[in-house]
C-alpha cells in the first residue's frame, strides 16, 4: 500500500483506524475511541434492539438478507476488529446460541431450518471473530457443517435433494467465510471443490441457483448481502489454493482498476448506514479501500 493511501485511511474515522492499526499495521490500538463513536454507539444500541436487533430474532420479524438488523450489524463489527466483551454484546451472543439444537445445527425464525447453515454461519462467522472461534457450540456447528456437504462442491441448503442440484456459491461464500477463521482449514483439501466452484463462477459468469456474475455482483459494496465481488474476494483471501488461482487474481485485477489513486468508491449504497462512508458514492471510501488492502495484505502474508 502507497505511504498517501496509508496516512489517508489512517486520518479517517476512528473506526477506520483502528481497523486498520489492528489488522493491516498489527498493532494493538487503543479501542476507547471507536465505542466512544456515535456511529458505532448505534449499532451497538441496534444490535441491542428487541425490534431489529439480536433479541428480535426470536420474533421472526429479522431476515438475514436485511440491513440495518441483527446479521449484518454484527458482521459489521466484527469486520472493525472488534470483540463482544469490547461491545458489551456477550449477552446478545448468548441468545444466539439459544437457536442451537443439540446437535449442533441452528433453527431461527422466520425460515432458517436446521440444515441452512449458509444463514446460521453469517451469525457464526460474526461471533467466530469476536472472541468465540474457540467456543465448543461453535466447533460443534462446524464438525456439522463440514459433515453436511452436498457432494465435492460444497454445500445447497435449500434443497433435500442438494446432492443432485449441486453446491449454491452463496451457500459456499457464507459457510467458507466462518470456516475461513480456522487455520485448520484454510489449506484443507475437502474444501478446494467449495472455493474452485466460487472461481468457476466467476470465470464463467453462468448463473448458479438463481446467483449470478453481473452488475450487482461486479459493483463494490458493503456489506454484500446478496453476493458480491468485495465479499467473496474477501472470503476467498483467506484459503491458500483460491489465492494461487489465475481466477482469484483475475477479480482482483478487475477490481484493481476502480481504483483511482489507490483509493475506491463505494457503488452501490445503502441509506441504512449514513453515518458511514460505504453508504455514499461522492467521495472514495476509506473502509471499501480499506477492505481491498486486507485483501492483498493477506495475499503478501500467505
């Protein structure tokens, strides 16, 4: 990363520069700043909320595709780097795991069965990286899930009859993205058929069980709920056999070429978080540029 596009992140909001301190610079900033923020104070208040929040999951009235709710405030902050004693969220965490069925699956209203692990891991993967990846409920969902594969591609949720249908790339994206906080796993060779079917996709831009490469997907945007060239560039950065992959290079270079002095705009934006600059297109976001530098910064780690 040019020294200009560093010191520019590094005078962005406090969120953005702890983010950036703790996970491209290794340091260990001071956290007292960030939960300090207004912006951040809300989400913590939403995440709190019994009508948006973690408790209304119980209510059926939060989906998984929604923002501004439960699975992307949480994604959000576990993106900063940031812990749930951090946010005082243990609790929340707690009501979390009250979903889980003894054998390891979850069941949330209003549609997540016990076999969707692709909406269950957007929960798991968020708590996996605030403080929970050790946590035997979640080692436990994670056994299931990888015990749970379709065939040698990976994982269809929504179907029973999966095994013949085949894997779904956003079933892959989702469930890769928790398993993807493992070391263990990240060279594991029983998930090379998951990610090479995400590649595939790509490189053939074919439309998957109703997913496909066109210009949703190709715009930058955060969170990418509904499937997105950030998100899967991000997910896909953590697992060894993606990055050595000609296709995995080839989105990012596709990528590479918004970028307009090292620094990125956000495309696509949602309302529902103005107080952040991924909700704007004006001006180059420091978090959208911040999220492709995590990518390259653990292609040079690799």
């Amino acid at each position: 990363m040019e020294k200009k596009v560093l010191d520019w992140l590094l005078a962005g909001p406090v969120w953005v520069r702890f983010a950036v301190e703790l996970q491209l610079l290794d340091r260990k900033p001071d956290i007292t700043p960030v939960l300090q923020d207004d912006a951040i104070r809300n989400i913590i208040a939403r995440l709190k909320s019994t009508t948006v929040g973690i408790p209304a999951l119980k209510s059926g009235r939060v989906h998984y595709t929604e923002t501004g709710k439960a699975y992307w405030d949480l994604f959000f902050l576990a993106d900063i780097g940031l812990s749930a004693k951090d946010t005082a969220l243990e609790n929340e965490a707690g009501e979390i795991f009250r979903f889980q069925s003894p054998d390891g699956s979850f069941t949330i209203p209003p549609n997540v069965r016990d076999n969707y692990f692709c909406m269950s891991a957007i929960l798991l993967s968020s708590l996996a990286k605030m403080g929970y990846r050790d946590d035997p409920r979640i080692l436990k969902y994670v056994r299931l899930a990888m015990n749970s594969r379709c065939n040698n591609s990976g994982w269809h949720c929504y179907d029973d009859a999966a095994s013949e249908i085949g894997a779904c790339p956003m079933d892959n994206l989702n469930i890769l993205m928790l398993l993807g906080q493992y070391e263990s796993y990240r060279p594991s060779p029983l998930l090379q058929g998951p990610i090479d079917l995400l590649l595939e996709h790509w490189r053939t831009r074919a439309n998957l069980h109703g997913f496909g490469v066109g210009r949703r997907f190709m715009s930058l945007q955060y969170p990418a709920v509904k499937y997105g060239i950030l998100r899967v560039l991000d997910v896909l950065s953590l697992f060894p056999h993606a990055i050595a992959s000609p296709d995995f290079q080839n989105m990012l270079d596709y990528v590479h070429n918004k970028a307009v002095d090292g620094r990125y705009f956000a495309e696509t934006v949602d309302s529902v978080y103005a107080g952040f600059d991924f909700a704007q297109d004006r001006e180059p976001s420091r978090w959208i540029t911040f999220l492709v530098n995590r990518v390259e910064n653990r292609i040079i780690k690799s």
